[in-house]
C-alpha cells in the first residue's frame, strides 16, 4: 500500500536513527529482512515458557477462530493468507488477549510472527468508538515504525474505525492538537516529545505497551532509556509487552526491569547444519584464474540462483564490473547502498529477476538467504587473524535440518589457503571435494 512505499521512498533519507550520527545496522538488518520475507519462518522447536504465574491459566490455540477476535480481524487475517498461528502465535496470543491482562516478554528470531501478533493484540484491545490514542507501540527506528503500520493496515482493513498515527520524526504534531487515533506507533524520541513537551498524548489512558525489537533498542544508545521514561509514566493496569529476536542477559535485565510480573516464552532457533550441502573448492593462483573458475561455473551456477561472497567492497565491485564486461548479468550489494536501495536489489533477487548476487560479508550479514541454492565463496570468510571464520561460514552456506532444501557451495582458494579448508573440515567434520577448475563433469 502507500505506507510501504513511504517506507521505500523515505528510507533514502538515509540509514541514521533520528538521534545518533552513525548507521544503526541491526535495525537496518532487521527492515531489510521484514521487506523480503515472503512467508514465515519455520522452526521445529517447541515454545518454553521460562516463567509464568501460576495462577494464570495457560493454553495454545490451533486455529485463530479458538481465539476471541472479531470477525473483522479474522477476516484481516485470511485475507493476509493466514491460514493457522505460527508456533510463537499458538502460545503468546492466548496470554495477550486473555482477561485480566498479562504482561508478556517474548523472544523469537525474525519472521516468526511476533510483529502480526501483536498487531492483533493492539487491534483487539482498542475501543473502537473512543477517539484517543490507547495503544502505544515503540520500535527502534522511522522505518520499523512504519513497517508495523504497515501491518496494522493490512491486518486491520477492515476495522474502519480504527485509526493508526506515527509519532517519527518529521511528523509535527503543536501543543493542544487532539489526537483522535487510538493507536500511536512511533519512536522513542519523539514519543517522548509528543508525550511530556507537546503533551498530546496522556500516557495515563494508554492501555497497551507494546515495546518491539528490544535488543536493538539496548543496543542503540538513548533508546532504552527514552523508552523506560515513557513506561513509567504508565498507569499500573496497562498491559506490557515487550518483544525481541535475541534474548542477551542484557535484553533480559532490561525486559525484567521494566516489566513486572511477565510471562516470558521464548522460542529456540533451529540449528544450520552442513549436512545437506555439497561443498567444493577450488584451487586458483590468482584473482584472475578464481575469476576465470568463477566463469566455468557460470552455466551451472545459473540454472538456480547463485550469491557470490566477496571479503571486500573493492573485490566485489571488481567482480560485478569484470562479470558484467562478460556479458553476465548479476547484481551488486553493499554497505555503501541505501536502505531503499539494498531492499530493491534484494527483492529483485528473490522474484527472480536476478539470478546472481554479489556480496560482501559485512552487507549480507544477518540477511536472510536461506531459498539460495548455490553460494559462491569468491574467497573464504577470514578473521583478523587469517583464520577462518566459521562462524560466517556456516550462516552463508548452512542450512536448518529440517526444513532446509539441499544446496551447493564452492570455494576459491589461492594455494596458501587450502590450510583453511582443511581447517574448516575439521572444525565441522564434514567433507570439502576439491575440483579442478576445467572440470565441472564432477558435479551433476
Ligand atoms: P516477526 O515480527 O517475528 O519478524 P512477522 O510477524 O513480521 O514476524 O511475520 C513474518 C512473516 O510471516 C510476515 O510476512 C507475515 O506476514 C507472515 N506471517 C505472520 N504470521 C503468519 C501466519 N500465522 N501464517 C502465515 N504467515 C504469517
């Protein structure tokens, strides 16, 4: 809708957080990962519940109709193509729509559907026929911000009376506006603003606190604390919920500081594994002959959809400049692109309109590739050290057992560093086969 493409168009504003003169890459991570995911993450692990009151009662639904929605919103849902709960949904949307509230802190990796239950949460809760802000929802930066608008919209097309405003940067609102919305998402800053300077909202009428992303907003220096302003001010019967993808000691201090008496679920990550993967490397004498192995495999590589990792910036464009001369099209990502920009590539590669991804680490790191195939390591992940990094290794190739379709992966090595080959063999126990870089008869 037109909120989305507002959050294409103003994310060319520029990767900056409203307070802060650097990037803040895991929220940049965390938008671009929500911008091209196409369907839900799968996980095989069941939800803990790390703690609870015991004189909640606790269930898990199967079905949305199990739950006490209006039928607007179970519409709003099958229209989005919801057919049942995910995991983290069975578990969590019982205990947000359950009277008395309770006080949630979930934690689930991205694309489990945090975001779409909440939205329900806030969708439910709100008294249609009041005109003042009651749910107040607070994401780390402009852009999240809007995302979940964005969801709030789709999910709730059909809730006509139910209106959303944005307190981000940008968006003025003078002393003495009356706000009619019953939902405010925005930032912590100018949440701060609109609540103790502008005084538009009374935080005594919020019902509903919804804090999302919380490991970013730890880790973004003022947010946590802006935020912990605005939760206090808090009538004492308003329900909490707080939301992160990783649960740190410190996302937990904070979650446990902020928010009394909470149940906590949380949902376990399914482990990358090599198995299914069939890994190659070559061995090259320079940049020009790993280019010219690159080349070889070029036909093969493209019956899927290949990503070619690259150590540097420099590297990669050189490649996508020398690939491109050739005659081969592929696409470029790196840190250096905006927002908007990356989002852009990013999508054309999973429709299909890119066959081949070049990449440097630091760019797709945490971006979630797990449909790719055939991966391309143009040279192997290395630390500061010269080691190997494992670690990058396995996110750029491995695979989640269960869900995870078989792949390829190939390596060029100049001959000093089959030594990391071996090393990582070792490390993972697994079997690296060495081709040679005329002969691709090898593979089928
Ligand atoms: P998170 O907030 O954990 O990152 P989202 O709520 O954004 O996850 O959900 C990830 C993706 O899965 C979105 O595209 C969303 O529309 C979709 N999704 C969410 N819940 C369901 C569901 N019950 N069934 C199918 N798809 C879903």
């Amino acid at each position: 809708g037109s909120l989305h493409q507002s959050v294409m168009t103003l994310s060319n504003t520029g990767p900056f957080n409203e307070f802060l003169p650097f990037p803040v890459v895991p929220a940049e991570t965390s938008l671009l990962n929500k911008l091209i995911r196409t369907s839900l993450v799968e996980s095989s692990h069941a939800v803990e519940i790390l703690q609870r009151d015991p004189s909640s009662p606790l269930y898990s639904i199967r079905t949305f109709e199990e739950l006490p929605l209006k039928k607007e919103l179970l519409q709003g849902i099958y229209m989005m193509g919801f057919n049942r709960p995910s995991k983290i949904q069975e578990t969590a949307l019982p205990m947000m729509l359950a009277y008395p509230p309770q006080n949630l802190i979930a934690q689930s990796q991205s694309g489990t559907g945090k975001t779409a239950a909440f939205v329900l949460a806030m969708l439910s809760r709100v008294n249609a026929t009041e005109k003042y802000p009651q749910c107040l929802c607070l994401a780390p930066t402009y852009e999240l911000a809007l995302q979940i608008g964005c969801v709030i919209e789709a999910i709730g097309r059909f809730c006509a009376d139910i209106k959303v405003t944005y307190a981000v940067r940008g968006n003025r609102v003078p002393q003495g506006t009356v706000l009619k919305e019953q939902i405010i998402i925005g930032t912590p800053g100018t949440m701060l603003d609109w609540c103790f300077k502008q005084k538009v909202v009374d935080l005594k009428k919020i019902t509903l606190f919804v804090l999302d992303e919380a490991d970013i907003m730890i880790d973004t220096q003022g947010l946590s604390s802006q935020s912990i302003r605005i939760q206090r001010a808090l009538p004492k019967s308003c329900q909490m919920l707080l939301f992160s993808a990783t649960f740190k000691s410190t996302v937990r201090e904070f979650a446990e500081k902020i928010i009394s008496n909470p149940i906590m679920i949380k949902l376990r990550e399914d482990e990358l594994t090599l198995s299914n993967i069939r890994q190659y490397y070559f061995v090259c004498r320079s940049r020009e002959e790993k280019y010219e192995a690159l080349c070889n495999i070029y036909g093969s590589i493209t019956i899927g959809q290949a990503m070619i990792f690259c150590q540097t910036r420099r590297s990669a464009d050189w490649l996508a400049v020398a690939m491109t001369q050739d005659g081969h099209q592929v696409a470029i990502l790196t840190a250096e692109l905006t927002v908007a920009h990356r989002a852009n590539v990013i999508q054309r590669f999973r429709s299909g309109k890119e066959k081949v991804l070049i990449a440097t680490n630091v760019c797709a790191r945490g971006i979630d590739v797990q449909q790719v195939t055939i991966v391309v390591n143009f040279s192997l992940p290395t630390n500061q050290q010269g080691e190997p990094d494992f670690e990058t290794y396995l996110h750029r190739i491995g695979r989640t057992g269960r869900f995870g379709k078989s792949g390829i992966a190939f390596s060029m090595v100049e001959s000093r560093d089959v030594v990391l080959v071996e090393m990582i063999e070792e490390h993972f126990q697994t079997k690296i086969k060495q081709l040679d870089p005329g002969d691709m008869d090898e593979i089928e």
